[in-house]
C-alpha cells in the first residue's frame, strides 16, 4: 500500500464525494445515488495510484449520472 500525500488527499477527496452521494441518496431514497456513494467511498482502499484513483472516480460519477439521465 502506498501512503504518499497525493494518494491520501485524492483518497479523503473522493471519500468525501461519496459519502455526500450516500447520504443525499438515503434521504431522497434514492438506490443509484446511494450505491454509487458506497463505491466512491470503499476502492479508495484498494487503489493506491492516484490517476487510476481518479479515472475511476470520473467513470463512476459518470455512470451515475448516465444512470439517472436514463432514468434509473
């Protein structure tokens, strides 16, 4: 595991980012907004190039908002 302060930042970041999705899904009951948030927060930790950290975070909000767009 790599525990630089680039990947630390970028990790609390998009932790930060889902858990606000997570807790915006569970008041609005909203499944796509709350699954998206668990995984925003949870590869973080399984992901310690911060690129690769960040592609991923831009595919997943991407996929959430596609989801919601075709309303999902």
């Amino acid at each position: 595991m790599n525990f630089d302060a680039n990947s630390l930042v970028a990790s609390l970041i998009i932790g930060c980012v889902g858990m606000a999705l997570f807790i915006y899904g569970k008041r609005q009951s909203r499944t796509p907004h709350m699954a998206g948030g668990v995984l925003l927060m949870a590869y973080p930790y399984f992901v310690s190039d911060v690129l690769l950290m960040s592609g991923i975070a831009v595919l997943l909000v991407g996929g959430l908002w596609l989801a919601v767009r075709l309303g999902a």
